[in-house]
C-alpha cells in the first residue's frame, strides 16, 4: 500500500506541473511555430535529464535517516505551500486555476511580441525552455526526493513517466490546454500528499517509530486531509460574512 501511494502521489504531482508545460508549449507552438517549440522542449530535457543524472546518485549514497530527514523537511515545506494556495482556492479567498484564461494570456503575449527573424525563434525557444525546464524541475525533485527516500527511484519514475504518457496522449487528442482536468483538486490532493510524507520521512529521519510502521501513512494523510477540510469549511463560512467586494 506504501509503495503504491508513492506511486499515486508522483503521478499526480507530475500531471499538474506537466498540465501547466502543456499549456505553456501550445500557446508557444500555434503563434511561434512549432519548429522552435521542438528546439526548447528538447533543450529543456536534455538539462533536466543532467540535472536528475546528477543529483539521483548523490543522494542514494547518503545515510537513509539522514536523507529522510532532509527530504521529508523539503517536502514538508513544499507540500505545505501547495496545500496552503490549494485550502484558499477552496475557501474561496484565491482564484481557481484556470488553464483556458493562462493559455489566453500566453497567446496574448507571444503575439504581441512579433514574428521571429532568423533561423531560430528566440523569443518562443526561451518562452518552451523556460516553461518546460521549470515545470520539468518540479516533477524532477519530487521524483527524486521521493525515489530516494524510500530507496525506490524507479517506482517513483514510473508514476511520473505515466503521467507524462496521459498528458501528452490527452494534449494530443484535444490539442488545447487541459482545461477540463480537475486541476485545483488534483493540487489540494498533492498538497495532502506531500504534506503528509514530508511528515512521515521527517518523524523517521528524527529516529522515532510510528506504529504499525509504513502503513501508518494512511493515518497521517487522513488527518491531514481532515484538518484541511475544515479550514475549508471554515473559510466559506467567513467568505459568505464579508462585504461584497473584492477580496484582498
């Protein structure tokens, strides 16, 4: 069970940040030119692939309580600021994600900065690169964060490259952002996930045991999952006793 939610949760970490690449790539593709878009995407992997190529073997050769501590406090964090954006979208007090408006705006842009010249579009190769690499970094760390705690790289790989196959086998088939994947509750879900890990790898790491060992996850993602549910509950209920306006 502890294996397949690792699995779980880097399927749906990676699926959201490559949701978000997609989405970035087409705008990039339908106004620059796709040739251009070929060129930064493929840049933006073979940095990605030396960066895990770096960093995957480093961190297998450190003491296992040692890199569950360091990973589990970096999770924790991370996970915490996915699940914090994720509880104010719910609650009303942050606007949801919108993929259709963000591909919009992207056109927008990339129109209103003219054709290229030359051989190479370097405005929509540095727009694909960026969009790709960064979004690609994310997925990168948590493949390898998660990977290498639980001395499981390639389960970890797994959930992110099937992610990668329905993402791009989707985008393929609508060619348009992503828009009707429930992408707001796939992060409130991978806040929960990484929270609840970070949580769990940071208690090991200290040297404490929880009961039942790994299958004790379950308990802590319940909680964190209740507790964030009701600080959902509890800011609709404020969000109705405001003055309406806009909110701050």
């Amino acid at each position: 069970m502890h294996l397949v939610l690792l699995v779980l949760a880097t399927f749906a970490a990676s699926a959201v940040e490559m949701v978000e690449a997609l989405t970035i790539v087409l705008a990039v593709g339908v106004t620059r030119g796709w040739r251009d878009v070929a060129a930064g995407v493929g840049a933006a992997l073979l940095c990605l692939a030396a960066v895990v190529a770096a960093l995957g073997p480093a961190l297998t050769h450190l003491p296992i309580d040692a890199l569950r501590l360091v990973i589990g406090s970096l999770l924790l964090i991370f996970g915490l600021q996915w699940l914090r954006k994720a509880i104010l979208r719910a609650g009303g007090l942050k606007a949801l994600h919108d993929e259709d408006a963000i591909y919009r705006a992207e056109l927008a842009e990339l129109r209103a900065a003219g054709n290229g010249r030359g051989p190479l579009d370097w405005y929509g190769f540095t727009v694909a690169f960026k969009g790709v690499f960064l979004e690609g970094l994310e997925v990168a760390f948590i493949v390898v964060t998660f990977g290498a705690a639980q001395g499981h790289l390639g389960l970890a790989a797994l959930g992110a490259a099937a992610a990668l196959v329905v993402v791009l086998a989707v985008g393929l088939v609508v060619h348009r952002p992503l828009s009707r994947v429930p992408e707001n509750t796939l992060k409130f879900g991978v806040g929960v996930m990484l929270t609840s890990f970070g949580i769990f790898w940071t208690t090991e790491g200290a040297g404490a045991a929880w009961p039942g060992n790994d299958a004790f996850v379950l308990v802590v993602i319940a909680f964190i999952l209740s507790v964030a549910g009701l600080f959902v509950v509890a800011l609709r209920r404020n969000v109705r006793l405001l003055p309406v306006g806009p909110v701050a």
